[in-house]
C-alpha cells in the first residue's frame, strides 16, 4: 500500500479554500479549454458555462479552490458516487490552469481532497472514467495509492485517439492516514 504524502503545511504561497460565486470566472476560465478538448471529461464539448459551472458546483458537490496569488490556479468538485447504499463512496473531478500543469498543484488538490473525503466520512474515492491515455492523472492517482479496479473497452470516444479504453480507479480511505 502507497503511502499518501502530507500536504506541506509550511507552505504558504497556496491556499485551498470553497469556492464562491465570485471564483466562477475563475473557475470557468480553467474549465473551458478542458472541456472543449474533450480530451479528458465524459462532458459534451458544447456544454454551455452554465451547464459546467452547475456540474462542479451543484448542491450535490462540494467545490474547492487552489488560490495562489489571489488567482485560482486549479479546482477540484468532492461529492458521494452514488445515494443510498453507495453514498459513502465519493467522487471528484479535478482541473487545473493550464499553464500550470506539472508544478504540483494537481497533487496538492488531490491531497486535500483526499483529507475532505474522509472528514466528510466517506470510506473510499473513486474515478469512474479515467481516460487511458491520460498518463499524467493516472500517475499522480496511483503515486497517492489508487488502484485500477476495472477497465472498460472502447469507453470514450477521443477527439484525436478514436475509442480509447477508461479506467476505474479506487482508493480506501479506511486505511489512509492523513
């Protein structure tokens, strides 16, 4: 079992907090070249913002920020999987600003997230739909203990790949010390 990294609380340059309504520029602004890819979300490329900004931040989900500088850097959406007997599974989707890829910020998301999750009292996290071609995410997934519990055939319809396999990925949170 992989042991998950503390999230350096020395660290002073970021602030992860709840979004609001006034992080949606924000937050749209690092969405929309994500999703008009359509390279890495199951969401229809011509999704209008309203219908993005509802998905990451409806009653349902619980949307942070990372903040540097008084701009938002990335974001991640915590939410249960499915109600009744399956709602203490959790969800989550994670971006971040472009620009901003491989400097750490994903990894420090995805810490906090993981720390939520289990304050909030789900016992587990789980990907449902993890492109097979993103090597990035799937990286950083399993270096923090995700494992790959299911894979799917043809699942999503790259723009430039064609049909490309998703994975399932699952990480206790039981287990996890934070």
């Amino acid at each position: 079992m992989t042991k998950t990294k503390l999230i350096n609380t020395n660290d002073t340059s970021f602030v992860i907090r709840k979004s609001t309504a006034d992080d949606q520029n924000q937050i749209w602004a690092i969405l929309k070249p994500i999703i008009r890819s359509g390279e890495t979300y199951a969401i229809d490329r011509s999704s209008s913002r309203k219908a993005v900004l509802n998905k990451w931040t409806d009653k349902h989900s619980k949307c942070y920020v990372l903040e540097r500088n008084s701009k938002v850097q990335g974001l991640y959406y915590l939410r249960a999987n499915h109600e009744g007997g399956g709602n203490h599974i959790c969800n989550c989707g994670f971006a971040v600003l472009e620009e901003k890829n491989g400097h750490g910020f994903g990894r420090k998301l995805l810490l906090h997230s993981l720390k939520k999750a289990k304050e909030l009292g789900f016992t587990g996290m789980q990907f449902n739909l993890v492109v097979s071609n993103n090597k990035r995410a799937i990286k950083l997934w399993e270096s923090e203990g995700f494992d790959i519990i299911g894979r799917i055939p043809s699942a999503f319809n790259h723009p430039k790949n064609g049909f490309t396999d998703a994975l399932i990925m699952f990480k206790n949170l039981i287990e996890t010390k934070l």
